[in-house]
C-alpha cells in the first residue's frame, strides 16, 4: 500500500510529500514570535508546545538539516500569521481555538 501511495505522489506534479500528514509549508508572523521549545524533534512536539501556549495560532517546524528526529528542529510559534508559504523543508500548520 506504501508503495502505491509513493507511486501516486511522485506521479502527481505539485504534490509535496509531508511527514505526519502535515502540510508542507512555512508560516510567518506579523508581529513577534512567541516562546518555542529549543528541544523539539517533532513536528508533534511543535504542535504540542502551539497547544500549550493560548497566544498560539500557528506553528512552523524545519527538522534538523541532517540528523531529523535524533537533533532539535527549529520549532517557531506565532500569535497571527502573515504569510504562508510552499517549502520543501518545513512543516506548518494551525491550531483550532
């Protein structure tokens, strides 16, 4: 099934991979960025840290360039969002208050 799925996504253009079922993108703030975690190795551990912060909106998280999921990523909370965008590096996404 993995297989047809890989199958699928490599021959639809446009299509980005994502990890976890998050969306491929990176976000920006308006204003400042909120605390984050300096430890997270996850997308979840980003999400989570969004969750527990009630001025969070939004969450973008780059895993570490060459040791994803052993080292931190860069794990960034914000309180609005100014601009979303593709990356082929980076995960992003929103949390529903």
């Amino acid at each position: 099934m993995r297989g047809l799925l890989m199958a699928a996504l490599i021959a639809a253009p446009g299509v980005a991979l994502a990890q976890d079922d998050h969306e491929m993108c990176f976000m920006s703030a308006v204003t400042v960025t909120l605390p984050a975690p300096d430890d997270a190795l996850t997308t979840e551990d980003c999400i989570a840290a969004c969750q527990a912060n009630t001025d969070c909106v939004a969450w973008t998280y780059r895993p570490h360039g060459f040791a994803a999921g052993e080292m931190p990523g860069t794990c960034r909370l914000m309180p609005d969002v100014y601009e979303t965008t593709a990356s082929d590096s980076a995960f992003c996404g929103r949390i529903g208050r």
